[in-house]
C-alpha cells in the first residue's frame, strides 16, 4: 500500500490534510525561488539575509496531526506572509 501513496490511487490522498501538505510544498518552493532571485538581483541585502534564512525555517513550524496541524499551517502562512512583507518580496 505504501506504494500508492501520492498517487492517484492514494485512498487517502483527497482529505484535506494532504491536499494542504501538497499546497504548502509547492508554496515553500515557490518561497526558495522568491529568495533565491532577491538575491540574485539586490532585492535582499546581506543584512537581510538572517531574515531570509528565518523565512525559510518556517515550515519547521507545520507539526501536529489533524487539527493541531491545520492550526500550525495558518499560523505558519501568517508569519510567511509577515516576514516577506519585511523583506519586500
């Protein structure tokens, strides 16, 4: 069975806690590549950058099961959107 999972055949792979944990991937690699280019092109200074490797840490912060993990991920999309709005990207 553990072959299935992610897949379309994934039994459990519609229920909302893994459709989130599909989204949060995507948006953390959506983050890095954000980084990545305000870097890249000046947007992040060097005395940004503790900022930006904090805005990094944060899917750290996604733990718990069911609904302790739901909580965590809105807290975690606040302070995402928070600390990239300090860093201006």
């Amino acid at each position: 069975m553990k072959r299935l999972r992610g897949t379309k055949l994934d039994p459990f792979g519609r229920n909302e806690i893994r459709r989130t944990e599909r989204e949060l991937i995507v948006e953390y690699r959506e983050i890095v590549e954000l980084i990545l280019a305000g870097l890249a092109n000046g947007r992040i200074r060097v005395e940004q950058l503790p900022a930006a490797i904090a805005l990094a840490d944060l899917p750290d912060m996604v733990r718990g099961y069911e609904s302790i993990k739901m909580a965590n991920v809105t807290r975690y999309r606040e302070e995402v959107a928070r600390q990239r709005a300090a860093l201006g990207i």
